[in-house]
C-alpha cells in the first residue's frame, strides 16, 4: 500500500516539474518574439561605437534602447558595413537601422523611415598643415568618402564642378587612417562625426556650404507594421526629455 501511494506521489511530482517546465519554454517563447533586432555600423562615433570592452555605445545605441524600453522589446543589435544595412532591411533580417543614416529620397525608395531624430550636416576635414577653406581649393585633391552614405553621394555631385578626385572606403575610421596617411587630402563626412576627429586629433576643416541634407532618422522594412510604434516612442522621448538628454551626453561638445 505504502508502494503505490509513493508511486502516485512520485507521478504527481514528476507531472508538476513537467507543466513548470511547460510554462517556462513557453515564457522564453513569447520573450524571444518580443526581440527588437537592430543594425549598425559601429565605426561612427559618437553616434555608434564600440568601448574598450567591445560593447555598443553612443547616441543611436542609447536611443534605441530607450526606444525598446518604452515598446516593451528586448534589443539584440548587430554590426555590419554601412553599405549592407540596407539590404539587411530588405531581407527582414533586421527590424531597424540606426547608423546616422540620413533619411534620403533614393533610400526611401526601398525602406520606411521613421520622424527625424537628428540632423547635422556635412563637412569637408583636413590635416592641419593642409587647412583647406573652400572647396574652390579641392581642386586636384583626393576627397575621401564613406562607401553607401550621403557624403558619398554629395561628394560624386561636387566631384565634377570643384575638380577633385572620390576615393570610397568601408568606414568612417578607415577615412581617418587614409587621412593620416596622406592617401586622401580631405575626409568628407557627417559634421558631428567630423568635429569629433577635428578635437581628438587636431584635425581642420570647413562646413559643406552647397547642401542641407535630410536628417537622420530610423530606417525599417517596407510596410513594416513597427514604423508607427516606433514613430510613437521618438515622438515620447522628444515631450519627456529624453532626447534631449540623449544630445546633451553624446553630442553636445561636437556641435
């Protein structure tokens, strides 16, 4: 008798640890179809980076993790070459690019973009001995750019009219390292990116003065049913402060 009540309790146990162990893989479920998967490119600061510990930081990565917060999403974010982002989009391998990707007439051809969350402008960069102050004084200089970024664009419409060369590269720190060099004579990027080599590495240069380019804004999917949720949390952290705080941390000093 004392046999066969062990033996029901031992099955009413083994039954309990069963359905908890249901429960669980079921949680872990819904938590992974609530993953929020975002792009990069992580050679960008101060907008994205890596630290000395190979973590994500900066503006884009802080402001999209404030973003998933306020979706309720865990963020999972992956570091690509910028000229792939897109295509990362179109694939549906991703949900959201943030790369200080400005919003462009051409790339919404071929993804959604959220409000704009920032905008900075572009600038044409030098070594301090060089001190180009137009670009009536590029003529017959090499002009580095980002490979699939509007400097590239804007540099290739100027190309022609001011007489200077493009020379394309994967990355932004890339360009630097071309600069330093002397296999580029000016580096043409973002302005905020650019003010921020201009103060740790004593770097000169001037404003692009032909352009306004679009704002940076958050790219997605083709029809994706997240542009509006996600349209919804910037407009949120913009009334609460949030962004705000954003700028002050990461880009104040470069602006």
């Amino acid at each position: 008798m004392k046999k066969a009540i062990l033996g029901i309790l031992i099955l009413i146990l083994v039954s309990l640890l069963a359905a908890c162990g249901s429960g669980e893989a079921s949680t872990a479920g819904k938590k992974g179809e609530n993953v929020l998967k975002m792009a990069t490119s992580a050679d960008f600061p101060p907008f994205e980076s890596y630290d000395e510990e190979g973590n994500f930081i900066g503006f884009d990565v802080e402001l999209a993790q404030a973003i998933a917060d306020e979706l309720g999403y865990e963020l999972k974010i992956e570091d690509m070459d910028f000229d792939g982002l897109i295509g990362s989009l179109q694939a549906k391998r991703v949900d959201i690019v943030l790369a200080g990707m400005s919003a462009t007439e051409e790339r919404s051809e071929n993804v959604d973009f959220s409000n704009e969350y920032h905008r900075s402008g572009e600038m044409f960069i030098s070594k301090v001995e060089d001190d180009f102050k137009n670009l009536e004084e590029l003529k017959g200089k090499v002009v580095g750019v980002q490979l699939g970024t509007i400097q590239e664009e804007g540099a290739q419409n100027l190309a022609d009219e001011y007489g200077f060369e493009v020379k394309k590269v994967d990355d932004a720190s890339i360009l630097i390292q071309e600069l330093n060099s002397n296999r580029i004579d000016v580096a043409y990027m973002d302005k905020t990116v650019a003010a921020g080599y201009i103060n740790s590495q004593g770097f000169v240069g001037f404003d692009d003065p032909t352009t306004s380019s679009p704002g940076m804004a958050i790219a997605l999917p083709k029809g994706s049913d997240k542009t509006e949720e996600v349209n919804e949390a910037l407009k949120k952290l913009k009334e609460d402060g949030t962004l705000d705080k954003l700028k002050e941390k990461w880009l104040s000093e470069y602006e």
